[in-house]
C-alpha cells in the first residue's frame, strides 16, 4: 500500500500569491479521493452490466438499492445501524495493513468478543448498569484484543503467515462460539436458537436520542477517530508506518517491531471484539450464531475501499451498510437472490484492487511531472 | 463377536473412511495450489472457486444428467476464475494475496447467486468403486467405498510429482517461481507461464468443487465449503509444494475432519463442536510447527510473497 509521509499543513499554501502551490497541494491529494470515486463507478458499471445479462432492470436496482440504503431517514438509519460494526471490522484490517499485515479473521475477534461479553453481561447481573456495560466492553475488547493480537504475535516470532492463520482462527472461533452456546453457558430456555441467557434490560444499550440508531456508530465513529490519530499523530503510529514500508529498516533503527506487531493486532482485535460486544449489548441481547452474520468479512472490503485510512472508513462504512441493508428489499421488490449484495461487493472488491495499478501514473496528481514539461 | 458390533473399533474405521471421503477436494485443491504457488503466485480464491465449481457441478449434472459433465463444466468454471486472477495479477501494484480474498467472496456471492434454484432438485451421485466387498461388516463396506475421483486424484499427485522433476513444462513452471530473472534470461515470460498455472489451479480446484457437490455430502447447499479451500492453501506449505506431500496431508486432515463425526457415531457427544474445529486446529498448529522466523522454508518458491 502506497503511503504518503509527506504532511504540508494546508493553510500556509492557501495564500493569495501562493495559487500554484495550493493546486499542486490539491493534486497531490486528489488522487487519493479519484482513483477510489473512478473504481466504484466502474464497478457499479460492471455490476449493471451483469444484472441486465440476468435479464433485469439495472436502473430499477439502483434505484431500489437508493430507496433501501439512502432514500429515507428510516432507510438511512437502518444503514447507519449495520455501518455500526462495520467501521469496528474494518479497523481490524486497517490497522495491521498500515504494519503490512493482511488480517481477514476479524469475525473471529467478533464472535468471540461477544461470547465473552454476554458471558460476564449474566455473570455480573445486579451491579450498576454502568459497571457491567464497561465490564461487558473489556470483556469485549480483551477476547478479541487476545485473538487477533495471537496472529500478530505469531507473524513476528514464528514467522506464521497471518491471513491464512486469521482466518483458521476465525473458524475456531465460530467453532469455539457453538460449542459454549450449545454447552456450557446455553439458556435452557433456548430451544429452536441456542444461545447464552438474555442480558436483563438494564444492561442493553439504548438508541442515540432522536434516532433509531443504537450507541455503537458512535463507538465506532470514535474508534475510526482515535485510530486516525494513533496512526497519524503518535510516534507509534510513524514506528508502525515505517515498519510497514520496510521491517528490515525499521529494524536497524531500533524500533521494537515485535511489541508493535503484537500491539497493533491486538487494538484491532480489540476493536472486532468491541463490535461484538455491541451486537450482542445493543442488538441481539444474547450471544448466539447470530454473531458470525459476515460483518468481519464485508469489513475486509471496507477497509480496501478506504484504503485503510481509519478515517475514509466512516463514509465507506456507511456506503456498504447502506447496499446491505438494501438487500432485503432488492430481494422482494426484484426477485433477485439475496447473494446479489454479494456479487456487487465482489466486483467492487476486485475492481477496487485492480484500481492500485493507476496510482502514480497519472501526471495530473504528480505536480513533480508538470515543472519538467512534457 | 457380532460382526455387526465392532465397538471402538469403529472410530479409527470410520475416521480412515472419513479421512478418504473427506480428503478428495483437499487433494484437488492443494494440488492445484501447488501448481500455483509453484510458478510464484498465491491464490487465496480457490475457496471460492471450490464453492462455484460445487454450484456449477451440481447445475450442470441436474440440467443434463450426466455427473461427469458437471465435473467437466466445474472444471471449466475454475479454469476461468484461475485465469482471471493470473491476468489481473501482473499489473503493478496488485497484490495477489488481496485479489485472492476478493476473488474468495466475489466466487461464493455467484455461486448463491446462480445457485439458488438448485438447492431443491437433486443430482445423480459420482459412482464409487466398492473395494470393502470381502469384508461383511457394514462399516468396513462403507469405509471402503472409495469414489473414483479420490484416484484420480491419487494418481495425478504422482503425476504431478514425477512432471516437476522430469518434463520441460514442470522445469519451467519451477524456473519462474524461483527467479523472474533467470526465466526471462531463459527467454520466458514469468506473467504467461503464472497465467496458465494459476488457470490450471483453478481447474483442479473447481474438480474438488464438484466433488462436494456431487458425492460428499452430496448436495448443494450455500454451506458446502467451510473453509477447505483455505485449508488447502496452508496444506501445501505444510508439504513443501511437494504434490505427494500434498496427498497425504491431504489424508491427514480428512482423517482429522471425520473425528467429529466418528466419535459422534459411537456415542461421543461431549465437545461435538470443538472437534469440528479439529482440521483448522491441526491446520493451524502445523503453520506454526513448520514455520520459522530465522530461515526460510526448505523448498519453498523464491518468488512467492507468502513465504517472504
């Protein structure tokens, strides 16, 4: 992944006599913002293509994927709900791939974080609703943080190739998830749907005021923010950047790559478990199979399509909750398989990918090529 | 002793019968990851592609009624996945590992997709060659029933092992997963050579489809692949891209999936879900036994970015 270093501050360029440099200050960035926008109208090109050859109205699926995703504030919060975990899934890709990591385990880190947070959500019951929502979140956030951190820590010391192993762990995970559900910690009361026994109201995370959209868009609106600043603002976030440029170097000058491997996955873990905390504390108000809903998988995808800038995550978050959650009405009002959201997800993936072979090829981002003439 | 009766001795029987049933796709699909991974390139999609080519198969085979053009149709479908991720994968700046994630949910997300309208009728059944007629207990009939496609694989594992060593074409696919540099020198060109072999990885990939969808468990349904096409990928690590070490891993963790199942048949039921997990734990522990920080693996591909 191609990474800028560089950090003019903007304001000193905008000068009235300073024109040029302001253009070029935009050029520069603009490239960041165009080749992604380019992609995702190509890909959405691509996928009407495809649905006309099935033989449907690829204009009638836009719009009706408008009026499910965007179209209405109901539509829009209904979006805005499944952007909720998004943006915590696809933190926990950003976040390795700015240290060159390529992590896709993050339904594990989900799944887990919520088993451990329904688990200590009874186990805590009659505290302060304060106490066992916090306790619920590190449970959250531990279980994940272990997960994921557990793939870093193999990657440094044992040189375990991480995107196979993630994803191994996933399984486990989901594995590890059916077998406490079913088992040890399963409501006797569950009968068609095994799951753990119900968090008392108390314990259930409410809805932002004013909306039908529960706390945890703010949560990971937060996380995007602070992961943001991690990267760009702290000297651990400059240590991960050039350990992801270069270990060897990054190496020679000193940096604890180990700790910093080890600690980015587990944030990220940490941040997949949080998403899991949330689902089972605002949404499912148990832990069941519910959990594994594919969250950390359209996450990988987000964190592509923003290029894992924790930042663009929010907007692309949303993009994708919003087709998402469009899927249910595409189904009924078009007749299509509800596998069709996963079809467009799967172009707009690889044309997203394939848009990488244009960065810097393009003399209009690159003032460096305007003064030299053509 | 009732014959009928064999006790605990039907856990290692079964898991034997299992590790032959459940092995074919792994066998396929990490024989065509070799093939892959041999030339240079990862291809993390053939999850998917084991997923479409399970569709395909069974589409084709209920259509026409024949299995064997399933079999066929699933090989084209993955032929064309594989050459589709061996072009786009020699343009700067694509990274093969990512495509192969995308290619991994863009597979499965058409195989729902088409798949739909077949997840009702059924399909006729690959034949099985029964070798356990001498026996009259049941299970060992039943562990014994080996599918034919389970030796064909058998046989072109030692295909593969005797063409990597001694034919032009496995000498090339060898000289461009090692140095880039020395196939051009050779006058090759290192992007066709990866295209044809990651086009072939498909291929087989997609036959290992067609046998979940066709034999074991037989149908179709939207979760036929729990994550085999995966497994096959770090199973060809595991045996040094060596298409006979392939094999009999590929052995192993059948036998490693089937524990659930066969300690389920004798009455085992405690922990039934964690034994399920027992392939990607076995999977996973091996990664961890066989890598190491301090050298590189013996016999792995120069070019390959997985083992850097």
């Amino acid at each position: 992944m191609a990474d800028t270093v560089s950090t003019a501050s903007a304001p000193a360029l905008f000068g009235a006599r300073n024109y040029p440099a302001a253009l070029e200050w935009v050029a520069r960035r603009a490239e960041a913002f165009v080749i992604p926008l380019a992609a995702l109208i190509v890909g959405m090109a691509l996928f009407s293509l495809f649905i006309a050859l099935v033989g449907k109205s690829p204009v009638q699926l836009y719009v009706t994927m408008w009026r499910g995703g965007f179209g209405s504030w109901f539509s829009i919060q209904n979006s805005l709900s499944r952007a909720a975990p998004l943006l915590l899934a696809a933190l926990c890709v950003a976040l390795p791939a700015r240290l060159g990591l390529v992590v896709i385990g993050g339904e594990g880190a989900i799944v887990l974080g919520g088993v451990a947070a329904a688990a200590i959500g009874v186990a805590a019951n009659g505290a302060p609703a304060f106490v066992v929502i916090l306790l619920m979140g590190v449970a959250g956030v531990v279980a994940g943080g272990i997960w994921i951190g557990a793939v870093g820590a193999l990657r440094h010391y044992r040189a375990v190739n991480e995107t196979i192993s993630s994803l191994l762990m996933a399984y486990i995970a989901i594995a590890l998830m059916n077998h406490l559900v079913e088992g040890p910690l399963r409501d006797p009361a569950s009968l068609n749907k095994p799951s753990t026994e119900p968090l008392a109201d108390a314990y259930r995370i409410g809805n932002i005021p004013g909306m039908d959209v529960h706390w945890g868009l703010v949560v990971g609106i937060v996380a995007c923010v602070l992961s943001w600043l991690l990267i760009e603002k702290t000297r651990w976030g400059f240590a991960a950047r050039i350990a992801g440029g270069n270990v060897r170097a990054a190496q020679v000058q000193g940096l604890a790559v180990g700790p910093l491997i080890v600690g980015f996955t587990g944030l990220a873990g940490g941040f997949a478990g949080l998403a899991g905390m949330l689902e089972v504390g605002a949404v499912q108000g148990s832990a069941n199979a519910s959990l594994a809903a594919g969250y950390g998988y359209t996450g990988i995808l987000v964190a592509f399509l923003a290029r894992h800038n924790p930042l663009a995550i929010i907007p692309v978050a949303f993009l994708l909750g919003g087709i998402g959650a469009s899927g249910g009405l595409i189904q009924r009002r078009m007749d299509l398989p509800d596998a069709t959201v996963l079809v467009l997800q799967g172009m707009l993936f690889v044309v997203i990918l394939f848009s990488e072979t244009f960065y810097g090829r393009f003399k209009v981002f690159n003032p460096d090529l305007w003064k030299r003439g053509s | 002793m009732d014959a009928t009766e064999i006790g605990l001795w039907g856990v290692p029987l079964a898991i034997l019968g299992g590790a032959i049933r459940v092995s074919t796709p792994f066998i396929f699909v990490s024989l065509g990851e070799a093939i892959t991974e041999r030339s240079g390139r990862i291809n993390l999609g053939l999850e998917g592609t084991l997923v479409f080519g399970a569709m395909t198969a069974y589409a084709v085979a209920v259509v026409t009624g024949s299995p064997w053009l399933g079999v066929l149709a699933a090989a084209g479908a993955g032929l064309c996945f594989g050459l589709f991720h061996g072009w786009i994968c020699k343009f700067r700046g694509v990274n093969d590992i990512a495509i192969g994630i995308a290619l991994m949910l863009f597979g499965s997300g058409l195989a729902f997709f088409f798949g739909k309208p077949f997840i009702q009728p059924s399909a006729p059944d690959l034949p099985a060659i029964a070798f356990g007629g001498w026996s009259n207990i049941p299970q060992v009939q039943a562990a014994l029933n080996v599918n034919v496609l389970f030796l064909i694989g058998a046989a072109l594992a030692l295909f593969l092992w005797w063409a990597f060593r001694n034919t032009r074409a496995g000498l090339i696919v060898r000289v461009v997963g090692d140095s880039s540099d020395a196939a051009r020198a050779m006058g090759l060109n290192p992007n066709t050579v990866r295209l044809l072999a990651t086009g072939v990885g498909g291929a087989l990939a997609g036959i290992g489809g067609a046998y979940l969808s066709l034999y074991y468990p037989g149908s179709w349904t939207e979760r036929i692949s729990s994550g085999q096409g995966l497994m096959a990928v770090a199973l060809v690590i595991f045996a040094r891209w060596n298409p006979l070490g392939c094999f009999a891993a590929a052995l192993l963790f059948g036998g490693a999936g089937a524990l659930g199942p066969a300690l389920q048949s004798v009455g085992v039921t405690q922990g039934y879900y964690l034994f399920y997990a027992a392939p990607y734990i076995l999977t996973l522990i091996i990664m961890i036994a066989t890598s190491s920080p301090s050298r590189s693996l013996a016999g792995a591909p120069g070019e390959l970015s997985i083992t850097k």
